[in-house]
C-alpha cells in the first residue's frame, strides 16, 4: 500500500479509504496484506482527477464503473475483430484454391458493397 500511496502521490490513508469506498481493488495476501497492480495507481490518478473536477465519490465510483463496462466491450469488440480477420482470412484461401483473386472479387462488387466494407473498416480501426 505505501508504494502504491507514493507513486500515485497520495497518502496511504487515501488509498486504504478509496480501497474501503470500492473505487480500488486489493488483492490479499496469505497473510491479508493487500496488494495493488499498476492499474491501481492509474486509478488513483483518475480519481484525483474527478475530484479535482469536483465529483462526489459516488460520481467517481459510477464513472468507474461506466469505464470499465466500456473497456469489457471493447476486449469483446476486438475479440469479434479477430475472429472475423479469421474468417476473412479463411473465405480468401478458399477462394483463392477456387482460383479466384482478389482483383476479380473486387470486380464483382457493386460499388455499394465496397463503401459498406470500407464504412466497416474505418469503424473497426
């Protein structure tokens, strides 16, 4: 806790107070002491911040919690990506053994299918 207190510039009291409010997760040891990750203290950072923005710890805590759903929908976003990169990747090897090429797909695309794919793309990237 006190190297987590010093790094991210706040006292230990701090820490143990957003640890107890629920806006930081401790891990515990086999003897119960607690330990921080590195996101800890870029937590801490964030939570500094807000209330520097004048946010209520209630606020912050659901703040928080909005961040977080949001990156679990990204990791599953770009889980889907790779998935789908995946897919592409086998449907151009099947068509390519067919000895079709990427220039004669392109060919047979109506110019709404390839503005949907680069819409897509753009969105993904």
């Amino acid at each position: 806790m006190s190297e987590v207190a010093e790094l991210a510039n706040v006292t230990k009291r701090t820490v143990d107070y957003y640890t107890n409010q629920g806006l930081l997760r401790a891990e515990r040891s086999a003897s119960n002491y607690r330990y921080y990750d590195r996101e800890a203290v870029d937590q801490i950072g964030v939570i500094e911040r807000l209330k520097d923005e004048k946010l209520s710890l209630a606020e912050i805590k659901k703040r928080l919690k909005v961040d977080q759903a949001e990156n679990a929908d990204i990791e599953e976003l770009k889980m889907k990506i790779q998935d789908l990169e995946m897919d592409v990747s086998d449907i151009m090897n099947i068509l390519e053994k067919k000895g079709l090429t990427k220039e004669t797909i392109r060919n047979n695309l109506s110019h709404e299918s390839i503005s949907l794919m680069q819409t897509l793309l753009l969105l993904l990237i």
